[in-house]
C-alpha cells in the first residue's frame, strides 16, 4: 500500500512500514552534499569527472519550479534517496527533453517503493511546468521496473553503455 499526500510518502512494502518525505533539495540544503556524492559515485566518477563539477551543479539549481531540479527522499535527518529532472541527459540524442535521470536509493531503502515515489514526484514537477512527455535511460537490467512503471520503451542499446531510452507521456 502507498500513500502519497504531496510529498509525504508511507510506504507498506513486505509487512515493512518506510515513512519518507519528498522534498526540493533547495528546502533542505543539508543533503546536497551526500545526493551529489551518490551521483558522482554512481555516473560522473567512472568517466573521470571531479566530484565538484558534481557539486557545482547542485550549487547552481534554481531556486524557482523549472528544469533543472532535484528531489530528495528523507526520514527525517536521514538521507534516502535522490532523483534530478533535466534538460538533457544522453549526449546522443539532445532533442530530447526533457529528462528523468540519476535516480537513486540507498541500499536499506530498496525495494520499498521509494524508487517508485521518487520517479512519481518528478514526473510531477515535470508535468507542472508544462511538457508533456519526458524521458529516462536505463540499463536493460532496470526496463522491467521503469514498464511497469508505465514507462513505454522507445530505444535499445544506445551509446557505448547499451542503454534503453522510455518515454513517459503526460496523463
């Protein structure tokens, strides 16, 4: 069962309760560094980019709705997770736009929907700003989880990491 009231989140996954909050990151400053870190870590290192180019994005997130944004998942003081909205996010196909991407979960958090929320609400701020499609790119182990999603798959195999591109088309 989920129960989502703005970005109060109550998850029952498994017999497990997860209360979560979704938030701007703007509003709560005090987890940029540790959402920078996770994509840093997770995207930006393995290709050899500094942590504060990383850092610098964050720093440069506007304080108005719009593109770029970053949300973050927490309980409490307690980091869970993070997901940005982006103007571009596959070098090879910029006519796209725009862009879920660098979702992420710490591991104890799993499983529980919070990955699920986190995509929810930032199609959401997507929506509000008035596009009507966005997109994301996975990896072919993640496209069960984005169709069930109800994202619908467009393309395989792109660019030197072979990911899939989805499309989510305003409701």
């Amino acid at each position: 069962m989920e129960t989502c009231q703005g970005y109060g989140c109550e998850l029952h996954a498994g017999g497990a309760e997860v209360k979560f909050e979704i938030s701007n990151l703007n509003l709560f400053p005090e987890f940029k560094s540790v959402a920078a870190d996770r994509v840093w870590n997770a995207w930006w290192r393995p290709h050899g980019h500094l942590f504060q180019v990383v850092m610098d994005f964050f720093d440069e997130l506007p304080e108005t709705r719009g593109l770029p944004f970053c949300l973050v998942a927490h309980e409490d003081d307690k980091y869970v997770g993070s997901v940005l909205g982006l103007v571009t996010d596959l070098d090879e196909r910029p006519e796209l736009s725009p862009w879920v991407g660098a979702l992420w979960v710490e591991p104890e958090f799993r499983r529980t929907g919070v990955a699920t929320a986190l995509v929810k609400e930032a199609l959401t701020e997507i929506f509000a700003v008035e596009h009507e499609v966005a997109f994301l790119c996975a990896t072919t182990e993640k496209r069960q989880m984005y169709q069930n999603q109800g994202w619908q798959l467009i393309e395989e195999k792109v660019g030197d990491e072979r990911l899939d591109v989805f499309e989510f088309n305003r409701p």
